[in-house]
C-alpha cells in the first residue's frame, strides 16, 4: 500500500491525477510506475491478463506526450522485429534503417516470456544500454526511453523465463492485482458510454520529463540512509533462505527509487521510510530462495519481508 495519504508535488500530482481518471483504484501502481519512469528505470508487471497492464502505459505515455509503442511478444519473434532492419532502397541504390518498435519513448514490451532469449536480449540490451546495435552500427535510443514489460504468472508452457541476469535489468517488479467489487463497479461505469482514455489530454512533455528527471538525481541522500540500503542487500546475501542475494546493481536501484519516490512526495531528501516502503519491490525479484526454502514453500517476497523486519531502521533527529 501507498504510506498513508500521499502529498505529491505539483509535477508528479498532474500525471497521478491523469492517469486516476482513465484507471480506477491503481494510484500506488501509477505512482510506482512514475517512480521507475522517474528513475530511469523500467518496470516488469507480472500479472493475470486484462487487469488493465496496457492500459497504464497508454495513459501514461498519452498524458507526457511521448511517442507509445507495443512489442507483442510471440515464439517467432526475431530480434530484427524489435530492433529494426535495413532495407534496400533501390531509388536511392542503398540501404535504409526502418526503426523498430524499440524506438519509441514509451515501450510496452507485452508477455516478453513468451519470446526466445535472443530476442529478449535485444530489448534487455537497449534497455540496459539506451542504445541497439543493428547491422553492425550502434544506434542511440529516444530520450526519455521507459519500458514496461509484462508476464503471465500462470501460463508457463511454451514460455522462456527471464533469468536472473535479466531479471536484474528491471528497476521495480510488481503486480496490479484485481480491482475490488466497487471499484469493478466504477470502472464498468466510466467505460458504458466511451473509454475515458479518449478524454484525457498530455499535461507535460518530453523535455519537461527529461527535466524531472535530472531534479530527481539531485535529491539528496544522506549516508546514514545509503548505509540502511546497504545492510538491507547485504542482509539478503547472508539470509540462510536466501540462495542469490541482491546484487550491487540493486542497492543502486534502491537508492535510485528512493531518491524518485521522495521528489514525488515534494522533498528534496530521502527518508528511511521511503526506502523501507520501495524495498519489496526493488529487492524480490532480485533474490532467489534455496532449494531447501522453495520446497517447504516460503517465497521470495516472505523471504524479502523478513530481511527488512530484522534490518535496523537508521533513526536520527533529522528523520
């Protein structure tokens, strides 16, 4: 759940506000998504179909104005399908580069286990790299560049899960989950006459994204905090349920959350709250319980919710 009543600030509250009138009771999953976006990091929705995973990143992405594009991934998908090819122009007598889906500001990257590794790979590249490789000429991706990939939790035949490494890639991992009877209700009222994504309009740009973007990463971070994010990885690496610990990687992610959450919230420092709220969904997907662990049915995220009870939470006169 989102801490209590949020007071966001002026830039973060337009979009929360756009994206609430198209999706009816989602405001923690817009807001962590803007905090990934924020981060310049990508997401990975894991989640039953037609809970509204699409819907998200089209209101987000008509709300900032950026360019939206969706990657269905299927078996038969080549990396060329998302990267771009080069095809002859025989008036011009060369090549030409055709832009894939990848270069979109906004990318949907749709069941993205249902498609080889190879071609995983040529998204996790751009994503990782802001940048794809095509022909052997290294290209640059847009800017702002944010990717929110999905996965079906249930049908696992004829699926490639992502692993570990790749997994590693994603800044935040979360779910979106039912919506309740009454917000069921709403939502089938909104949508009897039109869909409200139809009546909402962009409330910033690309630059002033872009903007955001570089204020977040002057948000400051005390060392007491950075030492909480750090005891928390390290705590994941030691935990005798815990096979694979969190990586380096992911206290940067943290921090790196962190940091986008507290802008969110109007303040220009981090608190430990703000870390401790953000941990479940930068660290679970990062971890990988032992054999022993997994067979008496304890998961990740029961695994994850222990480390940070049994991790001190840094306590100064300044929080």
């Amino acid at each position: 759940m989102v801490q209590g009543t949020l007071t966001y600030n002026q830039e973060a509250a337009k979009i929360i506000d756009n994206i609430n009138k198209v999706m009816v009771g989602k405001e923690e999953i817009a807001t962590l998504s803007l905090v990934a976006l924020l981060a310049e990091g990508h997401v990975l929705l894991e989640d039953v179909p037609g809970v509204g995973k699409t819907m998200l990143v089209r209101t987000l992405a008509k709300s900032l104005d950026c360019d939206f594009r969706r990657i269905q991934f299927t078996p038969d998908l080549l990396p060329s399908d998302v990267t771009g090819v080069s095809i002859y122009n025989p008036k011009a007598m060369e090549f030409e580069f055709r832009e894939g889906p990848i270069f979109g500001n906004i990318v949907l990257a749709d069941e993205i286990n249902r498609t080889s590794p190879k071609t995983q790979s040529a998204l996790l590249e751009g994503m990782e790299e802001k940048s794809v490789t095509a022909d052997g000429v290294t290209l640059p991706l847009k800017q702002p560049f944010f990717v929110m990939a999905t996965q079906n939790p249930i049908e696992y035949e004829g699926t490639y899960p992502l692993p570990e490494a790749q997994l590693d890639r994603f800044i935040i991992k979360m779910k979106m989950g039912y919506p309740s009877i009454n917000e069921e209700l709403e939502m089938l009222e909104r949508t009897s006459e039109g869909h409200p994504i139809d009546t909402i309009s962009a409330v910033m740009n690309k630059e002033e994204l872009t903007s955001l973007q570089k204020q977040v990463k002057a948000v400051y971070v005390d060392q007491t905090v950075q030492s909480y994010i750090i005891n928390l990885a390290a705590a994941t690496r030691v935990h005798p349920s815990i096979y694979l610990g969190v990586s380096p990687r992911g206290s940067m992610a943290l921090m790196k959350t962190a940091k986008a959450y507290a802008f969110i919230c109007g303040r220009d420092y981090v608190l430990p709250d703000d870390v401790k709220y953000l941990a479940p969904y930068v660290m679970t997907h990062r971890v990988i319980p032992t054999t022993e662990a997994t067979f008496n049915g304890v998961t990740a995220e029961q695994v994850v919710a222990d480390v940070i009870k049994q991790t001190t939470v840094p306590i100064r006169k300044d929080f």
